[in-house]
C-alpha cells in the first residue's frame, strides 16, 4: 500500500507540473503579444517612409516642372532657343530623375532594414518562449516514481523489468 508521504509527493509533483505549464503558457502568450507590437511598430514604421518617400517624390517633381517653366519663360523672353534650351530642360529632368533615384535607393534600403528588424522581433519572441520550458510529462512521471521507490523501496522488489534482456535456452537443455 502507499505511504500518505508518497501520495503527497505525487500529487506536489502534479500540482508543480500543473504550475509550471501555466507559467509556460502565459510566458507564451506575452512573448507573443510582444512580438506583434513589435512588428505593428516596424509596419507602420514603413508605412510612414514609403508617404514620406511619396510626398518627397511628388514635390521634387512639382519643382522640376516649375524650374522648367521658368526656364522655358526666361528662354523665351531673352530670345534663346534651339539645343542650349533643350540641354537645360534635359538637365532639370535629368537631375530630377536622379534624385528619384536616390530617393529609391534609400526607401529600400530602409525597408530591408526594417525587415531585418522583423527577423530579430521573431527570434527575440522565440528566445523569450524558449525561457520557461513546458513541463514534461515523463519527466513528471519519473519524478513520481522515484519519489514512490525512495519512500518504500520494498514495494518495488517484485516489479518486473519488461527493459531486462531474456536469455533463450535451448530445448534440448531443459
């Protein structure tokens, strides 16, 4: 029969179980809901540069239509026209395009930025879940089983091994 000691044991090794995979759910939960403000940080982050990126765009092309408006107004006040005024309309959409360019540039490389960003939120999310480990249940089991052999080894003597290696015997030996 079982000791009360060893019913008490058990059960405080459940209950601990129990406990433990609670604290584990919870620590889930919150590396989780951690890692979504995270990412809802980062997106609207990018949000923000791509608009910023977008009204930058749209006022340097505003500019470069006003700068050929005045060119094409002084050119033709003065007289000018021909390939030195087409070489300056060039040049205004030429640079025009090049700051696009560079604007381009840098909005990706803000974006691969931010992306990365996103891989360390996921990994930091999983570290912090990785910190308190669910319970094992055969580790429980163990526990339990070894708390009931210390308590009375004498009830165990005659518990068969089903692990213990059978040796044969030949029929003719018998």
């Amino acid at each position: 029969m079982c000791e009360a000691s060893t019913i008490l044991s058990a059960m405080t090794s459940i209950v601990a179980a129990g406990e433990q995979q609670e604290q584990a759910k919870a620590n889930e939960r919150n590396a989780n809901a951690s890692y979504l403000n995270d990412a809802r940080q980062l997106n609207l982050r990018q949000r923000q540069e791509e608009e910023a990126e977008s009204q930058r765009g749209q006022e340097a092309d505003i500019q470069s239509m006003r700068d050929m408006s005045k060119a094409k107004v002084a050119a033709g006040e003065s007289g000018v026209a021909g390939l030195s005024v087409d070489a300056l309309m060039s040049d205004i959409l030429r640079q025009n395009l090049f700051d696009d360019t560079k604007a381009d540039s840098n909005l990706s490389a803000t974006k691969a930025q931010i992306k990365q960003e996103k891989e360390g939120a996921k990994t930091r999310r999983q570290s912090r879940i990785n910190e308190v480990p669910y319970p094992s249940m055969v580790g429980t089991a163990l526990s339990i089983g070894g708390d009931a052999y210390e308590s009375n080894p004498s009830y165990f003597k005659d518990f068969k091994n089903p692990f213990k290696k059978k040796t044969l015997r030949h029929p003719a030996s018998r």
